[in-house]
C-alpha cells in the first residue's frame, strides 16, 4: 500500500459507454512514444500490437503478459509478433502466489508520470464490455508500478522459464 499524493489529471472512462474516446486516448499513450511500462491480463488488440512495434523503435517498451496469451494460438501469434519487435522486452507469468493464479492487472506507466489502468483488458472485446479505466499523472504511482513491475518479471523467469518467448530476461529498469 502506498499513498499517492502527486495523482493529478485524472480522466476516467466508463465502457462501453466512452469505447471510443477510451480506446483512443489509451492507444495515443504511442504517439510520442517515451520508454512505458505495461501489464496485461490480455493483449489481444491488433491496434495496440501496430503502435507498440514502431514506438519501440524510439523507446523501450516493457510488456508482462498473463500466461493466458501463450495458451491459445490466436493470442500467441501476437506475443510472438511483440517478442520479434527491436526494442519490445515481454515477459510471461502469473502470480508470484502460484501458476494457478493469474497476472490479473491492466496497467501502462510512461517515464513522464502518465499511467492507466483499470478493469479495461487490452483486447478486442474490452470496448464493448462494462469495465472502467483512468488516465493520471504521477509519478509515486509510475515508480509504484515499475517496482511492482520488475518484482514479477523476475519471479516470473526464475520460476516460469517454460512460459517465455523471448531468449533473453529483460534487465530491470527505473524510471
């Protein structure tokens, strides 16, 4: 628990009331791509997918995906497609409790202090859903997220190692 003094412009969207102002304002986090942090339950938006893989080209991007993603042909093609990228670090786990709990958040943090999160998953369907999400600034939440971040991805390797596509485990990084 931390409190979050420093939590400022927040905007909340209400699905599938705002789908789309929701969705576009999630995936503009990569118009000006800076080095993000990301943790998705499901990644299965193909938008998200083509402006991930440019933006990398410009900034680190750091995904932790539910093993979820890799069980199914479908979502995998896209953990693959992310894991090829240049500048693209996913890593694929569940919870340091067990593998038969899952990576249930759905959360972005950028170097400048800009985060979402919410029940919102990044998927197809998540639009059309009834979930919720919010955009803030701050950056007590952003470093709260990247430590939790870089705690998981490294449980996730030294526990999970069957589960990754990439060769390599991601260095941790802060912002």
């Amino acid at each position: 628990m931390i409190p979050v003094p420093d939590l400022t412009d927040p905007t909340a969207y209400f699905f599938p009331e705002d789908k789309v102002a929701g969705k576009e304002a999630f995936l503009d986090q990569w118009t000006h791509p800076v080095e993000t942090w990301m943790r998705a339950y499901a990644l299965t938006q193909r938008e998200l997918v083509e402006v991930l893989i440019p933006a990398a080209l410009l900034a680190p991007q750091h995904i932790y995906v539910d093993r979820s993603q890799t069980l199914d042909a479908n979502q995998l093609v896209l953990v693959k497609e992310l894991a090829a990228a240049p500048g693209i670090d996913i890593t694929v786990g569940t919870s340091p409790e067990g593998e038969s709990f899952i990576s249930h958040a759905k959360s972005t943090a950028r170097i400048d202090g800009l985060c979402w999160m919410g029940s919102w998953n990044f998927s197809e369907s998540a639009s059309s859903q009834v979930n919720h999400a919010i955009q803030f600034q701050s950056p007590t939440w952003r470093d709260a997220l990247i430590a939790q971040f870089n705690l998981d991805c490294g449980w996730a390797w030294a526990h999970e190692s069957a589960y990754q596509v990439q060769t390599h485990q991601p260095q941790p990084r802060t912002a």
